[in-house]
C-alpha cells in the first residue's frame, strides 16, 4: 500500500495529478480541494495518499491534508459510494463544511454537489451521523469548526441532537463559539 507521495509536480490536469518520485512518475486522482492548493508544475509536493485495487486497475488518490483522507475512507465505507462520489463530496465541501453538514443532519448542502442525489445525500447523513470524529478539521478554527463546538457544548448540556440541531438552525451565520452558546441557550429556553 501505498500511503504517502513526496516528489516533483509535473503535470496537472484537473482531476488527474502526475508526480514523479525518483524517476517513476505516479498518476493520482485529487479532489478539487487539494487540487486548487497544489504549488506549481515543477515544484516539490507531498501527498497523502489512498490505493485502491480491483480487477480493472490499480487507482491511486492523494490529498494534501490528514483530514481530507480520513473523510474520503470513511465515505468509501458507505455500500454504494465509490472514489468518483467520495471525490466529488471533497471537491463541494470542506472538510469542517462535511462534518458540520453531517452534524446538523443537512441534506441540502449535500445535494448542492454534482452527482448526490436527494437519497445519496439522505444515505451519508445516516451512515456517517457518528462516525466523523467532531474533531475533525483541517487545521485553524473555521466557522463550521465553531458550529461543531456549539452542537458538542449544547448535546453535553443534556439537550437531545433535535433540539440541538433545531437551536443550531436559527443561530446567525459566523457566530463565535461562545456567542453560539449564549444564542442557542436563549431560543432553547424560550421553547
């Protein structure tokens, strides 16, 4: 198995990446996300990577993040989602937008992708629901980071995932953690 690339940019053609490590040349698949943060042709990179053999090939995907990899394999455990689907999901979202999404149980934000349909996207929300650690981002704080730990803070003060998810729906966009809290503690109290 191969699990991680480091070696020289050298062709990029949108999905498809070629990277030469000493002399051999690995052809792989990335998601948009990585692909508009790869460096220019001719320059190092390195990539996480994720193989995939089956009787027609052997496949070869990369991602420049810990996190992008670890969604694409819990997506690929999903009956019925493929590499093409999973690539497709990282290249509509973020990492912290899939988890927040996931989280809050938002479909909607799921069928905006191409190729995810309304049972697809239904299907995800349902396998992944507790799957995706919480914890899970690509690094600095984000908005959706902070609608994760609003959600987390609510559910540990004993209010159901509905409730939680409910007050989370009505909270304003961009919101701190801790103005997310004082928010959604006001609409609960109030219902």
């Amino acid at each position: 198995m191969i699990g991680r690339l480091t070696g020289i940019l050298i062709e990029k053609n949108p999905p498809q990446i070629v990277v030469d490590v000493l002399g051999v040349g690995y052809e792989l698949d990335v998601p948009m996300s990585t692909f508009y943060n790869l460096p220019a042709s001719g320059e190092r990179v390195a990539l996480h990577t994720h193989m995939i053999v089956r009787e027609d090939g052997h496949f070869l995907y990369g991602f420049l993040s810990e996190a992008e990899r670890a969604v694409f394999r819990q997506l690929l455990r999903i009956s019925g989602v493929g590499a093409r689907i999973a690539l497709a999901v990282l290249s509509g979202l973020s990492v912290g937008d899939f988890v927040q999404a996931v989280a809050m149980q938002e479909s909607g934000r799921l069928t905006k992708i191409p190729g995810i349909g309304k049972k697809t996207a239904e299907r995800l929300l349902l396998e992944l629901r507790d799957k995706l650690p919480k914890t899970l981002s690509t690094g600095a704080a984000t908005p959706a980071d902070a609608g994760s730990d609003i959600l987390n803070a609510l559910l540990a003060l004993g209010y159901s995932d509905k409730e939680a998810v409910a007050a989370m729906r009505q909270l304003a966009p961009g919101a701190s953690v801790s103005d997310g809290i004082r928010q959604a503690l006001k609409l609960l109290s109030k219902g």
